[in-house]
C-alpha cells in the first residue's frame, strides 16, 4: 500500500466524499496522537505514512500529556467534521447535527486507526494500544480489559 492509497482507503471506508476530507480527517487522528504516545511510537508511525503527514506526529509535547482522554482525542478529528446546523428549538435549542457527529467522529477515528495498524508491525501497534486513552483503546479493541492508560478513570 502506497502513501496515496492509505488515503484513499481512509476515504473509502469512512465514505468520505473527497481525499482532501479523507486527509483532513488523518491528519487530525495523527495530530491526536502527538499528544498521547511517547516519541519512539510517533517515530514507529512516521515510517508507516506519506511523508506530508509526519509533521502532525511532531506537534505534540515532548512527552505525552496525561490530561488527554478519549473525548480531546476525538476533538481534534471532529475539527475535522462538518456538524454544525441550525438549532432546532423542537428539541430546546440543541444542534441536531452535532449531536449525532460524535458517533460518526468516533467510528473514522477507528477507520484512521485501522488503516495505520495494516501499516505496522504488532510490537509496534501493542506499543501505542498501550498509550491510548481508555475509550479509543476500548474502540479498537472492544471487549478487552482495562489494562490501558485510563484517562478516563474518574479524575484521579
């Protein structure tokens, strides 16, 4: 699988309507990882990605910070999300469209994560499973035990 082909298979199975939200939507899940591994698992992943996209595992801090978990971890995919609409005051002024986007962010987090696993050695994907924040660790691996950094954990 070539550089292009990571994108256009992030693309196809998310059902993304062009590449350039295809590589929106990777670049954010790339940037969200700068921020929760460590530097030996962001260097594991630059060698598994178009060299364009390297710069969004180099943005985070110097060491991963503990205060991420799996809702900031979404956030920065979601920027990548249309899901903004008019309130609707039929249901108190809520955004309709916002309400229903945290589904679909979550499962094109996952699809981004998936194709990048295809990419690596599993010494390397057990590495970064391990430094996930609970909920994205849950989604890639539904049903396993909470053996993952919990960020999530009930504010320490």
């Amino acid at each position: 699988m070539n550089d292009e082909d990571l994108v256009q298979a992030i693309q196809n199975r998310a059902g993304l309507r062009s590449a350039d939200e295809a590589r929106r939507l990777f670049e954010g899940v790339l940037q969200a990882l700068a921020y929760v591994l460590p530097a030996e698992q962001c260097d594991a992943i630059c060698a598994c990605v178009p060299e364009d996209a390297a710069w969004c595992l180099r943005c985070g801090p110097a060491t991963p910070d503990p205060l991420i978990d799996s809702d900031v971890f979404v956030g920065w995919a979601m920027a990548s999300v249309d899901a903004t609409g008019a309130p609707d005051e039929t249901l108190g002024g809520a955004d309709p469209l916002a309400a229903l986007a945290a589904a679909e962010v979550q499962a094109r987090v996952r699809v981004v994560l998936e194709a990048l696993w295809e990419r690596l050695e599993p010494p390397s994907r057990a590495g970064i499973e391990g430094c996930l924040p609970g909920g994205i660790a849950e989604m890639m691996n539904p049903g396993s035990s909470a053996t993952r950094r919990e960020h999530d954990e009930g504010d320490r």
